[in-house]
C-alpha cells in the first residue's frame, strides 16, 4: 500500500487496482462524505479497462489522522489531491469522484485547472456548488420505485425527512432508495459504510466555508476540459434533474443518466457504467 506526505505532513494512502501499461490512471475521490475509498470495490470492473488509483482521505482508510482536525474542511483537503499529483509525477490528472466526493473534485478544478485533463463526476453532490434538490425532486425520483416491496415504509421515512423529522430510523429506511436493486451486495455495502466513514470528520468537511458556490461556479463556467456527470435515473441523493442542471455549470460537459440505477451506478449496472466511464476516459 503505498504512501505519501502531503502539506501538513499528514501520512495519506492511496491503492492501485487495475494493470494496464502506459495506460493514464483514473484518480478516484471517494464520498460519504470522509468514507474509505474501500467502498469503491473495482467500480464495476473499471479497474479491467484501465487503472484506478483509489485516495483515502485524511482520517479514513489507511491514511493518517491529521493533527489539525479542522483540516478535514473540503477546501483544505485540496492540498491533498495536489499533493498526490505531485507525487505521482503527473503533469494532470483523469479525475473521478463519487458523491460528496465531487466537492472537493470540483473545489480542485478549479484551483488547478491546467493540472485536470478529464473530470467525472458520478452522482454528484449539490451542496459544493449551490443548487437546489427540493423535498418534491426527492419524491418523484423515489416514486420511480413504487413497485418494490419495501417502497410503502422507505417512501413514508423520506416523507418525514423532507418534512425535517431527520429521526435515526427514517435514515435507515430509506437505504433501499440509494440503490438500483436492493440485493445482498447493496445490503452489504450499507451495512460495511457504517463502519468506513469518519463521522467526525465528515461533520467538519463542510463546515464554515469550506464551501464557496458562487466562486465556484464561476471558475467551472471557464473549465476548459471534458466533464462527464453521470447520475442514476432513480436516485433520491442527486435526482435526474438536478444532475442535468449540474451538468450545465460545465461548457464542455457530457451528461448520462443510468436507467434502473440508484446513487452507486457501477454497483446497479456495471456494464453500462464500466462502458460510459471507459469510453469518456479513452
């Protein structure tokens, strides 16, 4: 597993998945927010296509606990992801981030722009940039699953939570709406992110001014190179409508919305996923 000091000397590990020769390696920041890049698996066999180098975050995974707590803010953790490109050698980065992730992606975008070759963003988190999921967004997208046998108690949990009754048990009734299929991987993977996420450090991610949205946008409107915003069609984290509007900050964005797919679309629908990513980073 290797290693590397970053700005403020805190130890960070990254793992490398995937061998492909001469093939420009996928950069991957995970969410949660501040969760091991663990979750990530091999992102539906993209590792096959070409290879991943998957960042712990200060504080998760094998990476080490800063000494300054507050430098879990997202706009401090930049530093990092400069730091590791550095350190790989790399004049710019294939860049992919999940989630709550994308905020610090897109925080490093546009600080370093000249330093990102391609940026994908997979279900992408709004708060970074300042727009808008309203309660009835969230709804819709859930109503997509009327279907399914456990709808009527995880649709009458998100009812409340979009009413602000954010009560423990809501949040765990809604976890099959995060996923495409609610099976036993999805079920493994919600039961393993209880154990791989640092709350404390996620509380402080977005604290303060971690986020500047406004100045954000602005310097994503000048992002001079290719973004892929991928989203899932049933998605209650990052409804369709919300990923397009995203999709739109960029100028020279490609927008995909993955059918039957929830918030964690290489684990839905790997072969569409793996095909799209593959193909935007070829």
């Amino acid at each position: 597993m290797p290693t590397f000091s970053t700005y403020d000397g805190t130890e960070l590990a990254y793992h490398l998945l995937g061998d492909s020769p001469g093939d420009a390696p996928i950069v991957c920041v995970p969410g949660g927010p501040m969760q091991a890049s663990a979750y990530l698996g091999d992102l539906g066999g993209l590792a096959t296509h070409c290879p991943l180098i998957q960042l712990d975050l200060r504080g998760t995974g094998d990476s080490a606990i800063p000494a300054d707590p507050t430098s879990y803010r997202c706009d401090r953790q930049v530093g990092d992801v400069e730091a590791l490109r550095r350190h790989l050698g790399l004049e710019s980065l294939n860049l992919l981030a999940h989630s709550g992730g994308t905020n610090l992606a897109v925080q490093y975008a546009a600080r370093h722009p000249e330093h990102v070759a391609k940026l994908a963003l997979i279900s992408p988190s709004a708060f970074g940039v300042g727009l808008t999921i309203t309660g009835e967004q969230r709804l819709a997208a859930a109503r997509l699953r009327a279907d399914e046998p456990w709808f009527p108690t995880a649709y009458a949990a998100l009812q409340e939570i979009v009413a602000g009754n954010f009560a423990p048990d809501h949040w765990q009734a809604i976890a099959p709406l995060s996923h495409g299929r609610w099976d036993d991987a999805a079920q493994a993977m919600e039961a393993a992110g209880a154990t791989q996420k640092n709350d404390e450090a996620a509380g402080i991610y977005g604290s303060d001014d971690a986020f500047t949205p406004e100045a954000t946008r602005t310097a994503l409107a000048a992002f001079p190179h290719p973004v892929l915003v991928l989203a899932g069609r049933t998605d209650v984290g990052v409804p369709a409508p919300v990923a397009t509007e995203y999709a739109a900050l960029f100028p020279h964005s490609t927008l995909t919305i993955q059918p039957a797919s929830g918030h964690f679309p290489w684990l839905d629908d790997p072969r569409s996923f793996t095909t799209t990513v593959s193909a935007f980073f070829a």
